[in-house]
C-alpha cells in the first residue's frame, strides 16, 4: 500500500513498535501501521469501476440533419 501520489505535505503515523513514520506521497506504507483510506492510492480496478476521473462532455451537441 502506498501514500497518494497527489498528497502535499507529510503524514506522521505511530508505528506497531511505539515509533514514528514520516511518509510523502509515493512512499510505501510499512508493515503494522495503519493510515486511513484518504491517504491511499486505490487500486487501477477500482478507479475503473467508480468513474471518479472520467471527464464530462462538454461543448454544444453535434447538428441534427434537417427536416424536408
């Protein structure tokens, strides 16, 4: 599991021997500490399947043909 690639700035996490863990974006999470989903990338499945970066249509509709 990694840190967001978009993530500004730093996270301090308690690691499962009483220490701290600095982490950035791109930095691997290690092995007994616990960082919440929004500070994880999510899987390519996952970004597929919720349409979170799809982009929306924009500009005018193409012309119809017109009536006789």
């Amino acid at each position: 599991m990694k840190i967001r690639s978009d993530l500004e700035g730093v996270v301090y996490v308690h690691t499962a021997g009483g220490g701290v863990a600095c982490l950035k974006a791109g930095d691997t999470v290690p092995d007994g500490v616990e960082v919440g989903d929004h500070l994880t990338e999510k899987t390519t499945e996952s970004k597929e399947s919720d349409g979170a970066g799809d982009k929306p249509r924009r500009g005018r509709p193409p012309r119809s043909a017109p009536v006789d």
